[in-house]
C-alpha cells in the first residue's frame, strides 16, 4: 500500500479543489494536488502518485525509473494499478 | 533512458557490491531497513544473497499493515458491524487477523465493507449515501496520513456529517526509538524510509547518530539504490562519521514537504500511547484526530470493544519486526502461517518480511543453500 505511482500531469482541472488530469501508464485519472500547493505543478510535470493524492513532484527520469522498478515488483504494482483504475473520485469520467 | 540503463546495469551493481566487500572487510554489519517497500526490493531481487556474507540486513516495522494489533483489527470489525454503517479500507487490510477472524469474514457475514484505493473514494461513497454512515479504517505513517487529513479538510469545509474515520495513523521516529532501546538488538545502521521521508524529511532522523552513535542512509527503492545506501552506511562508517544521509535526494528534501506537515499538524494529534503489533505500547507513536475533527471520529461516534488482545502465541511476528529472528525461522512459517491464511500481520501485505520471503526469498535462499552446498562439495 506504499507504493509510489509515477504520473504525468495533463492539465489542472479543479484549482479550488486541487485537482488535475494524468496520465498514468496511458490511463488518465483524477487526482489531487493539495499536498504539493507550493510547487507551482505545471502540466508536463511528473509526481509519485500514493492513494490519489500526489505527494511528491519528480523528473522524468525518476518517474521512469520508479515505474521500470513497479513493473518489475509485477503482481503488487498489477494490484495497485487496478485498484487506481478502479478508484471512485478518481474517475475520468464523471465530469469536474 | 540512459539513467535506467545505467541503473540497470549488473555492471554497477557488481562494482557496488566489490566496494561493500572491501569496505567491510572482515567485520559483521547489520543493518535495518525500516521501510517495508525496501524489504520487498531486498527479496524480490535476493539482495540479501548478493552482499557478503558478513554485511546482514534486518528488516524493520516500517510497513504500516503488520504493526496494526489484533485489538484494531476487533475494533474495525465491530465498526463494521454496527447498523447502517458502510465500512471501507484499503485493499490490504482486509486479510490482517483480528482475534474473531478478518474484515472479509465480517463481509461474507453481511457486514458491508467496500474496499477503497484511497480516502477521497471513502468520503464519495458517504456523499453519495447520505443516509448511510461511512467509516474509513486509515492506517499509514506519514506518508499515507496527510492524505487522510486532506480528505478530512475536505469533509468539513463540504460539511459532510455522514463520514468518520478510525485512525490508526503512526509515526516512523517513535518505533526507531524503541528498536534503539530494545536490549536485544545490535544495528550498525539504518537505511532509512524513502516515501516518508518525503513527507518528514531528514531532520526527524538526527537522533539517531546524535543519541545512539549509529549512522542512517535515506535510500530509494532501486536495487542499486539499496547497495548504494549500504556502502554510504559503511564508507561513514570506515571514514569515523556518523551522520544522516541522503542517497534518495532525487525524491527525498531535507525539509521534507513542509505543506504535507502543516496539514498533518492541523488535522492530527499524537495519542499518548499506541499499541504496536510485536513492539508493544509506544508512547507518542499513533495519531488521533484533533479536537476540531471529534465530529469526524469514529472512535468518539462509536462504541468499540478497545480490549487488547495478545497475539498468538506460535505467531512471531514481533520477533521479526524487531529483526530478531528472520522470517524463516518462525515455527508457523510456511506451515500455518501462509499469505492465503496468514496468522501474522508480516505475512498479509506485500511489504511484509514474511510475505516477502514467501513469495521471492526462499527461492534465492534455497538457490544460495543449493550452491553453498555444491561448493563445499567441490573440493
């Protein structure tokens, strides 16, 4: 449950409430940025994603290599991705 | 991708690997690594059977499923139970024992327990059902916690009185205190949390060289991260340093996240004491919610048992959380204790050393036992 998932912000698309688009793995999801108000995030900027919030701003680099390392764990990150695609108020779908 | 590659490269990793065997030399080390998404890199990758044999890693209690006790587990179930209630947890949870059997066996009783991947799908679920009560069983250390005290903000500010949460949130510096104090343990250093450490930072940490003499590595989740942090250990250690370092600064700040902090702060406070699986009361150790969040408690909502009950005897989980013994050589390892029906938290999640071992450890083991054995053979 500690996992750390990397995404690519798409656009901010709540300010009041924080939220933004990524993208994660080619699947875009909602997720909240309040933990990481200070860092000015623009779209194009990578977090490590921890149930739904992101909680740390990160470069490219980093994200590719947390994400080479997730798939490698397998079954646990499979987990983690599905339970994310599942997750209610994270639903691209749902309009905000 | 040519950092991956790098990263990825046997090369470096044998190099690192040359430069823990000199740096240790002739001498035994051990070292813990508090964090359970380390344990998980150790195993899966069989670290412990590339490093020589004389540098030992312990694992410590850093993951937030196995240190929750069977008298929360008893409580979470009760919640679950009382009338009208949705109960919602995180996914790992729900296979830890209590002392009447697990939240998946109060579902299949009727209880209505939804599983959530995070606490903003909890606090949906109460707007959603407004006629229903919702309880969201948190754990987590700080890493997981701001989050919970976000979604709270959230509740308040949207004044949603249908939503309560059971805390059973903990703090990473008080169980290294206790490991510190603990008479049978000998460390010689600490690779230290990497996603906690970007919510606290570094400085929480300094007690650990300044009161104990030990040196702490912050270390990432690579392979090559943990061999990295391991010879930082020993190099401080050859060089007569003692002092906190960062080998996870891609991630990790000094400061930490000062929002995430100040967000904790406001939301939650430290409970006197908290009980521990295996470590037993800590004081100072768990997070309740603050006065100005009572609305929110389930624990002041709710009539809960609150009894403490023992772990099970054959269970040794403690043992391991402290590094005394390894997960192997706990009598219901792999026998009784299985992460299809485990008895032992260290056995639910992922994260845990038992689970861990289970699933990729005993494989590199019995491959180094194999090949210990076939060396001895040849003369």
């Amino acid at each position: 449950m500690c996992l750390g998932i990397p995404g690519q912000l798409k656009e901010i698309s709540d300010v009041n409430e924080h939220l933004a688009r990524v993208d994660v793995s080619g699947v875009t999801r909602i997720i909240n940025i309040g933990l990481l108000e200070d860092e000015n995030l623009q779209s194009g900027d990578w977090v490590l994603i921890h149930v739904g919030f992101a909680m740390s701003k990160i470069d490219e680099e980093e994200a590719a290599l947390a994400l080479a390392s997730l798939q490698l764990m397998g079954q646990a990150y499979e987990e983690e991705l599905e339970a994310f695609g599942s997750s209610k108020s994270s639903s691209d779908t749902g309009g905000s | 991708m040519k950092f991956v590659d790098e990263y990825r490269d046997p090369t470096a990793a044998q190099a690192l690997v040359a430069q823990i065997t000199a740096l240790a030399g002739d001498d035994h080390f051990k070292f813990m690594e508090v964090c359970g998404g380390h344990t998980h890199t150790i195993y899966r990758h069989g670290i412990e059977h590339v490093l020589p044999a004389n540098v030992e890693l312990v694992h410590g209690p850093g993951c937030p499923v196995c240190v929750i006790p069977m008298g929360r587990v008893d409580d979470a179930v009760s919640l679950a139970h009382q009338p009208d209630v949705i109960f919602t947890s995180f996914g790992d949870m729900m296979r830890v024992p209590g002392s009447r059997g697990n939240l998946l066996k109060a579902k299949a009783e009727g209880a209505d327990i939804r599983f959530v991947y995070s606490p903003l799908d909890a606090l949906k679920i109460a707007m959603d059902n407004p006629e229903r009560e919702v309880v969201f069983f948190a754990v987590g250390f700080e890493t997981t916690a701001p989050s919970t005290a976000l979604t709270l903000l959230q509740a308040k500010t949207k004044g949603v009185s249908n939503f309560t949460v059971f805390s059973n949130h903990v703090t990473i510096v008080p169980p290294l205190r206790a490991i510190l104090e603990s008479p049978d343990l000998r460390l010689n250093g600490f690779l230290g949390p990497g996603h906690v450490s970007t919510v606290v930072g570094q400085r929480p940490y300094r007690f650990v060289p300044s009161k104990y003499g030990l040196p702490l590595v912050t270390a990432g989740f690579e392979p090559l991260d943990i061999l990295h942090a391991i010879s930082m250990l020993l190099t401080q250690i050859r060089e007569g340093r003692c002092e906190v370092e960062n080998q996870y600064s891609r991630v990790v700040r000094e400061e930490g996240n000062p929002r995430a902090l100040a967000i904790l702060a406001e939301v939650f406070e430290l409970r006197p004491h908290f009980e521990w699986r295996g470590l037993g009361f800590i004081s100072q150790s768990g997070l309740k919610l603050r006065p100005a969040f009572a609305a929110f408690d389930a624990e002041l909502r709710y009539q809960t048992p609150g009894v403490r009950v023992a772990d099970p005897k054959a269970c040794q989980c403690g043992e391991v959380l402290k590094g005394v013994i390894k997960p192997w050589e706990c009598k219901v390892f792999g026998t009784a204790c299985t992460p299809e029906t485990p008895v032992g938290t260290c056995m639910v999640s992922s994260e845990g050393a038992c689970a861990a071992y289970y699933n990729f450890g005993r494989m590199h083991r019995q491959a180094a036992v194999t090949l210990g054995r076939r060396s001895q053979l040849t003369p």
